[in-house]
C-alpha cells in the first residue's frame, strides 16, 4: 500500500536566497542567472533524507529548457553520492554512516548555442538519514498501567544519529501528557565492523493509572535534519505509531503475529512461500511474505491453510508443492527454510484460482498442512476472550450458524481481522459490490508489473489502523459472531488518511476453490474449520470518516474553500432558500463544504424533527448536505430502497466509468457522507491522475468520491538483515509517498546464498 502521506514527514525550511521548496525555486553556480551562459538549475528541496527523491530541471538565462546532462558527486564515503536520471530525478543512497553528507548535482550543457558558450552548474544538497521502517510496533492496544517497548531504525550505519520520540495527541505532534515516555537507548555498530547493521533506538511507554474511554494516542519519532547548506533551518523527518488506550484491560500487540510460533502453529501469523524472494547473482535480494488467514478442511477431513495467490502461490508463479514456512521470510532476515534456522515449514502448496484467468475472481490459495505443524482447531490469534493478563486468547472462527460456509457482508456490518502487521483491528464495512483494479508484480521489490486485475463484487473495509502491508492473506470475520466474511488481498490509503482494505466475499473464496482446486485426496467441498459462534473483542483504532454532525465546523470547514467554490455557492443559495421557503421542515440553509466531494462546496440545509422529505441532490449543480439542525442525524444506515437502487445503478455505470476515465480504479455501493440517509455510488480515484471534473451525480444518484493512490496487493517486502539485531527493510508508505528504498547497506557482510 502506497500513500499514507501523514505517517513520516519531512518539513522544509529553506534558505530563499538559494531554494524555494516547490518548483519555483533554483540554484545556480554563480547566483547570476540573467548572465548569458549561464545555466540555472531549478531544484525541488535543498535537503531531502535516504526514503524521498528530489526533481531537478535546468534553464537557460532566457527561461528556456536547457539539454544538460545530470551527474552527481560527494556524498557518503561508503554509500556513495546516489544516482540522478537522465531526467534530473534524484535518488540518494539507500543509507549513510555520517549523520548528514553533502552532495553536488551538476547540470553539463550538452548542446551549445550559437550566441553564447554555456557553462556547468552546480547545485548543492544536503542528505540526511531517514527511517527505514515505520516505528514498531505500528499499532497496539494497551491498559490501565500497561507498558510497551517502541523502537525505531534509521537508516545510518555508524555515526551519530538518534530518534527524537515523544507523545502527540495526534499524527501532527500535538503535545499529550497520556502516559510517559523513558529515556531513548540507541544501538550503534562502526561502519567496518564484521557484521554492520542499522541504528536502532529504543524507548518505553507506559499508560497513565486511569483510562476512562477508549483513547488514541501517538509516539511520534523525529530524526533532526543537518542545517540547510550553512544556514538555521532544518529539516524534520517524522515518522508515528498509534496506541489505543482502552479502559478494559485488554492488551494486544501485533509483533506477536510476527513471531516464529512454536507448533502447532495458530493462523493470523505471519506466512508465506519459501520462494517467494528475488535473487541476484546467485544472492537473494529481498523477500515478501504474508498472513496465514484460516483452516478449511474438504470432505474428506484433509485440512488446508488458506491465504492469498500472491502470498502462498507468488501470484501464479509456484507450482503445487512448493514449501509454505512461518513466519514468513520478511520476519526472518529473508533466510529460506533449508539455509538457517528461524522458520518452520508448515505446508505444502495444493492449489490456487489462476490470478491471469479471466474466470477468477478471487485471490486466494490453498496448502495442505503438515502433519502437527498447524493447529488443527483453526484456532486465529486473538480472536478470543480477553485473558486474566489482558492479553486475547487465540480462537476458531465461528461456523455453527453457517456450518462452515461463512456470511454475506452488509454495508456498516462491523467486522475484524487478524494479521501479520497489525495484528487484530476492527472497522467497518464501507462499501459491497465494489468493483475494483488491483496491480500485480511478478517480484518482491514491484518492479516488474504483471497484471492489473479487475475484480467485481468485493468487500470495502475502512477504518484507521484496520490493515496494511503483510495482512495480506488475513480472515475477515463479523465482529458478532466471528463468522467468515472476507479474505483480505488489497489496500491503501486516502488523502485524509484513512485505510480502505479490499476482501474478496469468502462464498467466492470457496467456490473457486471447490471448482478449480481439488483437494489433495481429488476432493473439494471445502469449509471453514471453526467452533460456535462467539463475539470478537473489537479493537476499533478509529473510524473512518464517517458522517457527524456538522454545526458546529461548517463555517471552518467552508472558509477553507478555493474562492472559485465559495463564488459557485453564493450564487445557489437564493435558490436553496427558494426551496427552504417553499419547503415545510427545513431551519434554514447556508454554504458548506462537501464531504462526498472533497474540495468542492455544497449547500447545507438544517432539517427539524418535523421534516419527513426528500431534498434533491444537488442545488445548481452542487451537492446538498442534510444537517440535524437538533444534533447528529438518526439515520445510521442508508434506506434499502436506495440501496437497491444504487446496487442496480453501479452494475449498469461501474465498467463505463472506469474505462472511460483511466483515473477511476473501483467503483462500489456504500454511503453518502453529505446526506447519510442516502446510498451513494463510491469512486475510488487515483489522486495522482484525476484531471478534470469527476460525476456530482449517475443516473440522478449521489456519487462520493475517495481520492487515494491505486490499489496494489499488500505482502510486505523486506530485505536480508545485515546482523543480529538490525531491521528489516518493509515496504510501507506511512514513510513517504514516494516509497523506500529496496536495498540495505553491502558493507563486506556475508550474503545469502540461495538453495539449491
């Protein structure tokens, strides 16, 4: 999952004489960009950390595009000064062992020109360590008292650096005096030792005597940037985790899900093939891995894991047999089982749903587990009752009402899962009947594209916290029951950061299978093993952003609209207060800001008790909100009949609209968040390609509009660990939007010879 923009940051303060952060800003070898000759270079940032990129262009005197060719120089003395592309997008060394370096882009005229000699130019800039991981945990629930360990990896081998960590109330770092924090311990090892690793830094949190409400709190790490090319200012990467305080007791940490557990093996842990790495040279490069969702068993009684194609199966590239391990290899250095110790081999690979069949419409994959390596009871990491030390108890998924078969999931059902990376969440359903294309890469590092699949019919799942990266494979389940609903494979994150985890429903899950995969005895029926039905103790870290009662933020929420909004608003009201006038029920009407449609305004009418009307859709072209003028509205829940409408209006419109606008990846059913009463049909967008203007409405029904990155699956990507101790490399976009960096230092450390 790729754009969680708020979860590491770097904040800019640059010297205006030298940069202006943005695409305005320059450099340039002597200052005088009017001497002719001369060529400016336009930078983006003056100082950036190891996980982002800077874009570079070059100018001549006369605002022209100069042909330059770009290279780099200084930089770290063991990693080197990065690479610059032929396109002036720079990358910086994947790690330092200085805390800060300094690094020259030169812009080398390649073309003359008839009037004048160009001349090279130099920019400067500034590198800093940023953070190889999110801090871990990324998420975890604690009591009254409770105390935890949080640790953070920088990307710096040697030096000095450490992380700055203190707690916020918020993902912006507003100070909170929940709990406290002890003092920070960083480990360090020299450049050249035998075995160099990471700076990893360390500190304690432990939760105030009284916990009164269900309460989030952040531990927020920050790493100091060097000054600016010699002046005050400096840069700050940021990176967060969140913990939910909780007035019960209960303590859950998702490291446990990542652990090497002892057999029989419970689900909900980390998992995943024991191919499943790229390999260099004969040297393994990096690694995936995913979740163990659940235990099906076939007619027979033959008992199979069942997880994702792309975790178990490597997206349609293993063949049946091959090795199954826990934990997965991103939770063990990326050594195979075979090659050293820190896994178990578990099961072997039986079947999958081919993911490049047009008759698939799921991703999922089934192994038959070895004799004694997995709990035959089909027994999920805290999917139990709470214990006398606060900890949950691992259970069955519930199969008494369904025999094994599992649920429909209903739009606001309330459901959880238990995974690899953030252990168990709760949220809820979002939006049914999504249609959705999900990326596919043929290697860990997702560098080589195989597919955009198109699935129709999934589960929307949304809420803070609920998934991300290595929960692929996990068991959706209804948090009243525990019943089946989903098997988690896709997800991201939107503009305002919340997660929207896709599911495919486990009825197609299981006749897929029972049509493509027989079992290893030659038969199928296959079923959930499980237990009765029983509740699941709901750690909810947030929901999304549903609908609430906006009087007392409209007008904060309006002021901030672009002017051309607030034109197009003033000149509808006098039509809304025609209707206000005309219209029993109605208080009064103003400007809003829409909730469906981010950054667009709409018109707000405050309804009374008395009000048992429709209001239109939209008023002069723009969206109209229904606000309780009394307090937060009733309805919970769109009508059914305008469910059974949107249902009927997203099936004729989803194909169309996703073909017609290459912007639009999913097109689903949920809940309007301007008028909650109604259905909506929801689009998801991919905010780095919607250009023009998107639908107010389809067929006179209200569209909602989610602006996120596209879809990818969601194994985590790691890479070998360079000692005892040092951290892994996890593909997680809370650091930036822009990605990781795919490799660890090579500081004369021993590689991992691949198996034979």
């Amino acid at each position: 999952m790729r754009f969680k923009p708020s979860h590491a940051l770097t904040a800019l303060a640059a010297p205006a004489i030298l940069v202006v952060v943005g695409c305005g800003g320059h450099v340039s070898a002597s200052g005088a960009d009017a001497a002719a000759g001369q060529i400016s270079i336009h930078a983006a940032a003056a100082q950036i950390d190891t996980s982002g990129t800077t874009q570079y262009s070059a100018a001549l005197a006369n605002g022209e595009a100069a042909k330059v060719a770009w290279a780099v120089t200084g930089g770290d003395p063991t990693a080197g000064p990065g690479s610059i592309s032929a396109s002036g997008l720079y990358t910086p060394p994947s790690y330092l062992t200085q805390d800060a370096v300094n690094v020259t882009v030169s812009a080398i005229p390649v073309k003359q020109t008839t009037e004048f000699s160009l001349t090279e130019s130099t920019a400067d800039l500034t590198v800093t360590p940023g953070f190889l991981q999110p801090l871990t945990p990324e998420n975890l629930t604690i009591g009254a008292n409770g105390t935890v360990t949080i640790s953070g990896s920088i990307t710096e081998v040697g030096g000095s650096g450490s992380i700055h960590f203190s707690l916020a109330s918020d993902t912006a770092g507003t100070p909170s005096d929940l709990g406290t924090l002890s003092e920070s311990h960083c480990t360090r090892s020299a450049v050249f030792s035998p075995n160099p690793a990471y700076t990893v830094c360390t500190v304690t949190y432990t939760a105030p005597a009284v916990v009164a409400t269900p309460t989030p709190i952040y531990v927020v790490g920050s790493l100091n940037g060097s000054p600016i090319n010699g002046a005050s200012a400096k840069a700050i990467t940021r990176s967060w985790m969140r913990i939910l305080l909780n007035s019960s007791g209960i303590s859950s940490n998702p490291v446990a899900h990542q652990a090497h557990l002892a057999v029989p093996v419970q689900l909900g842990s980390s998992s995943g093939s024991n191919s499943d790495y790229d390999a260099n040279l004969g040297q393994l490069s990096d690694c995936c891995g995913g979740t163990l969702g659940a235990l099906l068993q076939d007619s027979t009684g033959a008992q199979y894991v069942l997880s994702n194609n792309h975790v178990l199966a490597r997206s349609d590239q293993s063949t049946a047999g091959e090795t199954i391990i826990q934990p997965g290899l991103i939770d063990n250095g990326c050594t195979p089982y075979g090659v050293g110790p820190g896994t178990t081999s578990v099961a072997s690979l039986t079947g999958f749903p081919a993911l490049n069949s047009s008759a698939t419409n799921v991703d999922a994959a089934i192994a038959r587990a070895n004799p004694g390596a997995v709990d035959t009871k089909g027994n999920i990491l805290e999917l139990g009752t709470r214990q006398q030390d606060g900890t949950l108890a691992a259970a069955p998924p519930g199969v008494s009402s369904t025999n094994g078969k599992g649920e429909i999931a209903s739009l606001g059902m309330m459901v959880a899962k238990s995974g690899r990376t953030t252990g168990l969440t709760c949220a809820a359903v979002s939006a049914i009947n999504v249609d959705v294309v999900v990326d596919y890469f043929t290697d860990c590092a997702e560098t080589n594209h195989a597919m955009a699949k198109t699935f129709t019919n999934q589960i929307a799942v949304s809420g803070t916290s609920f998934s991300d990266a290595g929960d692929s494979g996990a068991l959706v389940v209804d948090t009243a029951d525990a019943e089946p609903v989903g098997l988690f494979f896709a997800g991201g994150t939107d503009a305002e950061g919340v997660e929207h985890a896709i599911a495919n429903p486990v009825s197609d899950v299981l006749t897929e299978l029972n049509s493509q995969v027989p079992g290893i005895t030659g038969q199928t029926n296959y079923s959930f093993v499980g237990t009765q039905d029983h509740p699941v103790s709901c750690l909810n870290y947030g929901s999304q952003k549903a609908p609430e009662d906006l009087s007392g933020t409209i007008a904060a929420s309006f002021s901030r609209l672009p002017a051309s909004e607030l034109e197009r608003v003033e000149a509808a009201l006098p039509l809304a207060q025609q209707l206000q006038s005309v219209t029993a029920g109605i208080a009064r009407v103003s400007g809003a800001a829409s909730k469906d449609h981010p950054g667009e305004g709409a018109i707000a009418f405050f309804t009374e008790p008395s009000f048992n009307g429709a209001l239109p859709a939209t008023i002069d072209g723009l969206p109209t909100v229904s606000i309780a003028a009394e307090g937060p509205s009733v309805n919970t829940q769109p009508r059914a009949a305008s469910m059974a409408q949107l249902t009927a209006v997203k099936q004729r419109n989803a194909a169309t609209l996703m073909k017609a606008n290459p912007a639009i990846f999913g097109v689903g059913v949920g809940q309007s968040f301007d008028n909650p009463s109604e259905a909506a049909l929801v689009l998801f967008v991919d905010g780095k390609k919607v250009s023009g203007n998107l639908p107010e409405l389809i067929e006179g029904q209200r569209v909602r509009v989610i602006l996120m990155d596209r879809l990818h699956v969601t194994r985590s990507h790691g890479t070998p660990s360079q000692a005892p101790g040092s951290c892994l490399v996890i593909h997680d976009s809370r650091l930036t939007p822009t990605g990781l960096s795919d490799t660890v230092p090579d500081l004369k450390s021993s590689p991992i010879l691949l198996p034979e």
